[in-house]
C-alpha cells in the first residue's frame, strides 16, 4: 500500500482517496483478519494444518485477482478484505507447523525466521512498484498487485511435500504416521531413534493429558490472579504491537514524506524500497539472535530503541515543519530506518 500510495495512476484512478476512505482501503486488511481470526484455530485443529494453509493461499491468490481487476473503490476493499482473511489462514497454522516440524535446537530460529519473510514480501511488492513507476497507465499499479500472488503460488508449488503436523496426527489418532514424519526428518528415517521416541512421548502424554482435562470456559481467563495478568500481558501486548510503528511505516510512509518534502514518485518508491531491504536484513539478523540473546532481552532492548527513534522522529519532524530544515527532514528518514 504504500508504494501504491506513491503512484500518482493508482491516486488518480481511486479519485485521490484521503482520510477515511484511505484508512478504510488500510484497514480493510486488518479487518479480514479479525472477522476470521476466531475459527481459523479451530479448522486447524479440525482439518490439519495443511488444508488451512492451502485454503489460504488459493484465498489470497483469489483476492489478487479481484484486486488487480479492481474499477472501484468498494471493490478495491472488498479485495483487501479478502486478502486480509485468507491471509490468517496462512499466518495461523505456518508457525504452529514449524515449530511442530523443525528440528528441536532449530525450532527458535525457525519460527522466529518465519516471520521475517514479511519482509521478504515487503520487498518484491516495494522494488515492483518502484520499477513500474514510470509506466503512464494503469499498469503502473495493477503490475505490482498481481505481484501480491507471487509467493503464494510458489508456496502452493511445493505445497504437495510439506508433511503434516506430527502432534495433530496423533491427535487424530494416526501415530504411525506422525513417528515415521518425525522419523524421517529427525533421524534420518531411523523409527528406533531415541529423539524420535522421546518426541512421540511427549506428544502423545500431551494430547492424553488435555483429553482428560476438561475444557475451561472462557471466564478461566480471569478467575485467577495468575490468569488475569496472563491475559493483561496477551491483549495489551497485542494491542502495543499495533502501536509500534508498524502501522505508520507499512501504511502511511507516503504521507510521512510528504510530511518532509519528498514528494515525487520516484523517491518515495526508492526510498521505500531500500527500507524493506533493511527492514529484512535486521529482522533476519534478530531471528538467528534469539536463541543466543534470548526473547526477553531483544523485546525489550529493541523497544527502547523504537522509543529513542520515535523521539528523535517527532522533534525532527516539527523542526521541518516549522522552519523547513533540510537537514532534520533527513533525520526523520534515518529515523524510519532505526524505527
């Protein structure tokens, strides 16, 4: 969105959308993922992992279409909203089946690394719309939403040898296959392999244990003082993360430009481009970290460093924007980097 935001053909063909209804077009994402959100862990559990990223994938490879064939601005949304929906169909079982899939030392990294590929994305959708700016039509913008379906396609080419889930296999009570797919990717195909029998121990006493307890309702959340600030530390950390950043630079970096003087279409895109390469590089550089430095001392290391830029951010912008100064306009774009 943001280098769609650039293009002065996709402005001019929406009707230039400002205010509510570009933060609609924003939103309509993140809405998606809301309305889904409370039945995508159950049809994991119910189907398997590997069905409900399949659906979510031919869900986001439909929603490009509609996106790329868009002539109207409700149908532009409609088109996020269903990307926004398929897309938790991917986000939710992909790191539950790594974790459940990767190698016990490698399972940190793994997991971590997953989500890093945001970026990986982030840069193909960046580097598309800066190479299709200078093209005088529609394809300036309808080029980088086909785009959008790239991955997913390569993801449902390999689709058909990404084993399922081990724990949802026994959970199935199909065990013999979930100790010949840890087999295979932990011993090298050895069933007798003390890992492997380790591991189907642990999964099977699991699953028996949370059969034989009895589900809790939703009002365990607070019955308990452990509980309540489980719950407090869950939703507000969730709700924290919506207020990181996040949602200025992947959505509203065109207006924060703006906001400095940069207002051509070229530099915006490059400059958007450069910061999802570097956005890449330093998510990657955390994930490999995570077991060395640990959780913990990342997140909390990282939010100081967010606070110091944000600060650094908010003083340079009022600077630029009361005096004009070159220079601070500058720091503000240094700034979207260290953010």
């Amino acid at each position: 969105m943001n280098g769609l935001q650039s293009l002065s053909q996709w402005r001019d063909y929406f009707g230039n959308p400002v205010g509510t209804k570009l933060g609609l077009i924003n939103a309509a994402q993140s809405i998606g993922s809301v309305v889904v959100l409370p039945v995508v862990g159950w049809a994991s559990d119910r189907w398997g992992r590997r069905l409900v990223l399949l659906a979510g994938i031919i869900g986001v490879v439909l929603a490009t279409i509609i996106q790329a064939t868009s002539t109207t601005l409700a149908q532009l949304v409609v088109s996020r909203l269903i990307v926004g929906a398929a897309g938790m169909f991917v986000v939710q079982p992909a790191p539950m089946l790594i974790a459940e899939l990767a190698y016990p030392t490698h399972r940190g990294k793994y997991t971590s690394a997953f989500w890093t590929m945001y970026y990986l994305g982030a840069i193909l959708a960046s580097w598309t719309c800066f190479g299709c700016e200078s093209i005088q039509s529609n394809w300036a913008w309808r080029i980088p939403t086909i785009m959008q379906a790239a991955y997913p396609l390569v993801q449902a080419t390999f689709w058909l040898w990404v084993p399922e889930s081990p724990r949802w296999l026994v959970a199935q009570d199909r065990a013999p296959e979930a100790m010949a797919i840890l087999a295979k990717y932990h011993a090298g195909g050895d069933l007798n392999s003390p890992l492997v029998v380790r591991e189907m121990s642990e999964i099977v006493d699991a699953i028996q244990m949370e059969k034989e307890i009895k589900t809790p309702g939703w009002g365990a959340l607070v019955e308990t003082p452990g509980n309540r600030k489980r719950l407090f530390i869950a939703v507000f950390l969730g709700a924290a993360a919506q207020w990181n950043g996040i949602g200025v630079v992947s959505y509203y970096l065109t207006l924060v430009l703006n906001s400095v003087g940069i207002t051509d279409s070229f530099t915006q895109t490059l400059i958007n481009g450069l910061l999802q390469l570097f956005n890449f590089a330093a998510a990657l550089s955390a994930a490999f970290l995570v077991d060395r430095l640990g959780r913990r001392t990342l997140f909390i290391w990282s939010g100081f460093g967010m606070l110091i830029s944000y600060i650094v951010w908010t003083a340079c912008s009022a600077v630029n924007s009361m005096t004009g100064s070159q220079p601070a306009g500058i720091v503000v774009i240094v700034c979207l980097f260290t953010l």
